[in-house]
C-alpha cells in the first residue's frame, strides 16, 4: 500500500465550543500522571491540529505567529499504529511510517506512553530563507535557534490551551529519543526536534 493510500484526510476543524479563553487559562496544567490510553477521534485530531498551527486565514495564515512568518513548524503525530506528518494546506495527516513509535516520543518517560498520540514539534529552518533573500548579505543563522525555540513554545501553548478548554489531558516535553525519531520520521538536517505534547483523556 502506497503511503498516499494511508493519508488521513482529517475532518474539517470545529471552530466553536470549548470553554472561554479565561477558563482554558484557569484549567491549564500539565498532566505528569493520569492521561487515559482511550483513542482520541479524528474530529478531536482535527481542532487539536488546526488550534496548534492551522490555517485561519484566507491568505494563508496561522493560528500561531511565528518569527519573520517563516512559518517553521512542523507537526508529526505519533500513534499506536502509524507516525504521520501534518499537512495545515490541505488538512490532513501524511503517512511516515507504520508502527507504534511513541517509546521513542516518550524518551523514557512512562508516565506517557499510555497517551493515544504524541505530537512532536520540529522546526525546519528552510523556512526562514524569506529573511535571507530580502537581505542578501546578512548572516542570520545566529537568530534561528532562538526564532524556532520560540516558535515551538507558542505552538506547543496553543495545544495546552486548547486541552484545557475541551477537557483532555496534555504535557509538554523536551525529553525524546532523537536519534531514533530522526531515523523513523526521515528528517533532514534543516529539521530540528524541540518540544513534544502528548495528548488523551484524562483518566
């Protein structure tokens, strides 16, 4: 089966509902214990994805800024079953490989593992080239570590807020087996893994 076949054309996001902004900030915590192992639907999938860095925007823009709007992030979501790559243009999730790949998310950490998918946020700096052609001549390259830091926080923020406001359960994390997960999601060296969510119910 082509890796096309296994795409997921996502649902189209609901964009109402939830709590208030002021009550998703008052319900914000980090679950280090206690995220269920009951699978999340693709409508939930769907508003988490396009709350983290959809499209909100005729023109093309997002739900988080992001430096110089190089757009930078990347969303890969790792699942029991498969590990997949979000695509915010056509809204869907792009098949990287098959299998159960989130002991390599989880870094060691068990407490996540039950979590029914961990969302791993990789900033690609080819992104950022927008700045270099308007600017022909000056070096940038010392601004990107910290514009892709920054760029993963407010995304990884978006989730948690999102979680919050629906009632599930999220944590964000740096711990990681990047070696392996730069393997299996077949990431280029302009690829940098930063924060991780894992997300489900809580119990």
């Amino acid at each position: 089966m082509e890796k096309k076949e296994r795409t997921i054309k996502l649902p189209d996001p609901v964009k109402t509902g939830g709590l208030t902004v002021q009550e998703a900030f008052a319900k914000r915590r980090s679950f280090r214990e206690g995220i269920s192992d009951r699978k999340l639907s693709e409508q939930q999938i769907s508003n988490i994805l396009w709350a983290a860095n959809g499209i909100n925007r005729p023109d093309g823009g997002r739900t988080a800024p992001s430096a110089i709007g190089g757009k930078d992030i990347e969303i890969y979501a790792v699942m029991e079953d498969a590990s997949y790559k979000y695509n915010p243009e056509l809204h869907e999730l792009e098949f990287i490989v098959e299998g159960d790949n989130r002991p390599a998310a989880a870094g060691g950490q068990e407490f996540v593992l039950k979590a029914p998918v961990i969302f791993i946020l990789v900033s690609n700096s080819d992104h950022f080239t927008i700045m270099e052609k308007n600017y022909p001549g000056v070096d940038f390259s010392p601004f990107k570590p910290s514009w892709a830091a920054m760029d993963a926080g407010i995304v990884s923020q978006n989730i948690n807020l999102f979680c919050a406001g629906n009632n599930l359960a999220t944590i964000t994390r740096a711990f990681m087996d990047q070696k392996k997960l730069r393997k299996v999601l077949n990431l280029k060296d302009s690829q940098t893994m930063l924060l991780n969510n894992a997300v489900g119910f809580p119990e």
